[in-house]
C-alpha cells in the first residue's frame, strides 16, 4: 500500500491534515520551480532551479520518513 493510502487509512486526523497540507506545498514549490525552469534557457539558472528541486525532493523524502515511524507508531 502507497503511503498516500496508509496516512488515509489511519485514525489520526490530525496527521492526515498535516500530511495533505505538506504534500501540496511541496508539490506547489517543485511545480513553480518547474515553471520558472520553462521561463528561461539560461543554463546557469536551470542548474539553480534543478538543485532547488533536487532539495524539495530530499526534504520530502525526509518527511515521508517520519511519517513511515509515526504510522508505526500508532
């Protein structure tokens, strides 16, 4: 089961506000970055923006770990 699933199985309202809130920001900050991508062709900036991708996925990542823990821990 996909996390996305587990966190809407679960009991905790409050952990599942919390993770839908988190989700979308992350999708919203990665999908600007991604805009901002399409509205230059400077290759120095794209780098700039891919490493900024590149932290939103790691943050995300991070995040989708701790919640791994706190569905364990219910």
């Amino acid at each position: 089961m996909e996390l996305d699933e587990r966190v809407e199985a679960c009991t905790d309202e409050e952990l599942k506000k919390e993770f839908r809130a988190r989700r979308l920001q992350c999708q919203d900050m990665f999908l600007s970055l991604v805009e901002m991508k399409r509205a230059t062709d400077r290759k120095d900036v794209w780098e700039g923006l891919a490493r900024q991708q590149q932290i939103v996925l790691d943050k995300w990542g991070e995040y989708e770990k701790e919640i791994e823990k706190r569905l364990a821990d219910l």
